[in-house]
C-alpha cells in the first residue's frame, strides 16, 4: 500500500510579530539576511511572555533556536512543561510532548537578549489519508549539472487527498475563518512517499487549493523531490558566496607535513614526497 508520511517544520520570522500574544519589553529586530528576530529590550514591568498556538496538542516536538544573551535569562514553556532558564548565548534545543500554545518568558524587567533561527520540527512522520486505490504519478527526472538552471527535478502530478477527520487536522481546518491555521498555501511540508514499509522518495508538499464539496474538503497538493528544492533554496546563490575561511592556511613545509601525518588512514596510498 502506496503511503504520504508528512511531518510539519517551520521556521518562525517575527516579522509578523504583531500576530503573537505579548505586553511591552518585545519588539522585532531585522536581521542582515532581512530575517527578523525576537528582542526582548528592558522595561519596569517584571517578568514579560510572548506566546502564540503554534503547535497541537500532546505532539512530540523538537524545537531550536539561537540565543544572545545581553543580559538576564530567558526559558521556553507549553503547558506544564518548561526548558530551563538560559543565560548564555548559544544555539539550543527543547524536546517534549506539548500543548498547543509556545511561550517565550523573560526572568525579570532588566532581561535583553535576541532571539533568532526558531525552528519548530514535528518528530516523526504522520500518515495523511488516501483515497482508496490512489493514483500518484511520480516523474523522475535527471540534473543536468552542465545548465543547472533548468532546475529539473523529481515531482509528482496533482495528488487530491479526501477531507477526513485526520487530514483536517493536519491542514488545520485551513477553510475555516474561525480558527487559526499553523498551515498555508504554497508553504512547504516535508513528506516521504513510501510503499510497503520502503522509502520511495523524499521531499515536500506543497498545499494548492481546498475545494469544497457538499461541505466536505478536498486538499489539492503537489510533491516535489529534495533535488528539485536544492536548487529552489540556492536561488541566484553563487559558489564564491561560500565561506571556506577555516581552511585558510599558511603554504609551507611544516604544514604539508602535518596535513599527511594527520590524514585518517593512509594505509591505501602512496605519499610522495
């Protein structure tokens, strides 16, 4: 049997920090990448929280983020459970089992740091319903690295999934004025399609339309393969954008020298020298 595994990752811009739930003491900071960070500036109000239903209930998430402390700590919570207070800069994670709501508290009223590269991951895959005997047509297609720019890729045709209890609410009942979606159109989704038990390909969806159908829902979506994102997410990017300054060396003999004494295992070739 044919399966959709889908897992949701999202990377959290305060650009639209207007969206979350918080009093004075936060503010967005815009990011050299044009990305925005959380701020969290001193004030006289105490201990200040930012939060915002981003999550659902009793999944098991891992979340990351990076931290710079200008002062004080800071903690992410949901529910009953809680990280630890940080207060020293560096890249962390929060594992756990939470409820719908992510909070970002602050100690005191003279906490500043900056928040940045918030990651919220499910763990593991969740399996979308199909209709019955479904028809997914996957076109496998090679790069040719010589015009990298036609950007061919593996994807598949429109899949159309039926409007079941647990699709709706993967998709969060996206058509449903009353609630606020997690998901978006166009935004990407990691799945795998799988058959018995075995990976066939690895890569995202993306959500087109929701027909509406005697008030049932109907999910239009496209899968496109890893490759095919590669060369989305590189863009106009240029190999001279890369940073290889750790392998900045002096050229001379010494280092010669240790760089053989120091390769993994030599065993299968002949150094000259």
């Amino acid at each position: 049997m044919i399966e959709l595994l889908v897992r949701y990752k999202n990377k959290i811009d305060f650009k639209d920090i207007d969206e979350w739930t918080y009093s004075g003491g936060f503010s967005r900071y815009q990011n050299t990448d044009e990305s925005f960070s959380l701020h969290k500036t001193t004030n006289s109000s105490g201990y200040q929280t930012i939060s915002k239903n981003l999550l659902k209930l009793n999944l098991n998430y891992k979340i990351t983020f990076d931290l710079e402390i200008v002062n004080g700590m800071m903690k992410v919570q949901s529910g009953g459970l809680s990280s630890q207070w940080y207060s020293t800069s560096g890249s962390y994670t929060f594992v756990g089992a939470l409820q719908t709501e992510l909070v970002i508290r602050s100690l005191s009223d003279g906490d500043e740091w900056y928040l940045s590269n918030l990651i919220i991951e499910e763990i593991g895959y969740t399996s979308l319903d199909l209709y019955e005997n479904p028809d997914i047509l996957i076109n496998f297609n090679i790069v040719d690295v010589k015009d990298y720019s036609k950007r061919l890729g593996d994807y598949t045709k429109t899949i159309k999934l039926p409007g079941t209890n647990k699709n709706n609410l993967f998709f969060d009942f996206i058509m449903d004025e009353n609630i606020e979606s997690r998901f978006g159109f166009l935004k990407k989704c990691e799945a795998v399609i799988a058959k018995g038990g075995h990976t066939i390909i690895k890569g995202n969806i993306y959500l087109n339309e929701v027909i509406k159908n005697n008030n049932l829902n109907e999910y239009s979506l496209q899968f496109f393969g890893q490759q095919l994102n590669l060369f989305k997410d590189i863009g106009e990017d240029l190999l001279e954008t890369l940073d290889f300054s750790d392998l900045n060396h002096t050229l001379n003999n010494t280092n010669i020298l240790n760089s053989w004494i120091n390769f993994p295992d030599t065993s299968d070739y002949v150094i000259l020298g």
